[in-house]
C-alpha cells in the first residue's frame, strides 16, 4: 500500500485515540487493559503498534468501536482498516 494510505490511517488511528481518551469509561479500560501509563502514552502516541493495540482494543467491544467510529464520522470498517493497514 502506499505512503498517504499509511499517513491515513495513522491520522485515523490518532484520532481514535483521542476519542477514547476523552472518553472516561474507554480510557480507563484501555489504559487498564493495554498497561500504558499516561506519560509514556503521551511519548508513544505516534508509535504505530500503540494505534494498532488501540483499534484491536475497540474492535474487541463492538459498542465501543461503533462508538468511537460514529464520533469520528466514518464508519466502524474504516477503524479495523486502519488497524490492518497499519500492522502492515
């Protein structure tokens, strides 16, 4: 795949993330679930297999991938593509 689709899907995963995190339910489960702590989340934000273990996290809990996805304005496929674009 190309370079823009990467940069695509890794701009989609952050904006996940950010979606999570302002979410206090799903950002205590995935900082519970994942073992991150904030700091280092602030570090690794960018790290690609961070985004990756975030969108497997929300892929995990339907509800909460339909969730995120809806308040990001696409529709929940485009999440797990960018989880597969980005383990790629």
């Amino acid at each position: 795949m190309s370079g823009a689709t990467t940069n695509d899907a890794m701009a989609l995963a952050l904006r996940a993330l950010a979606a999570t995190l302002g979410n206090q339910r799903l950002a205590t489960r995935f900082l519970s679930v994942s073992g991150i702590e904030p700091p280092d989340l602030r570090q690794r934000a960018g790290d690609p297999a961070l985004l990756a273990a975030l969108l497997r996290f929300l892929e995990a809990h339907e509800p909460d991938l339909v969730a995120v996805a809806e308040e990001l304005g696409v529709k929940p496929p485009a999440l797990v593509a960018a989880r597969r674009e980005i383990e790629q």
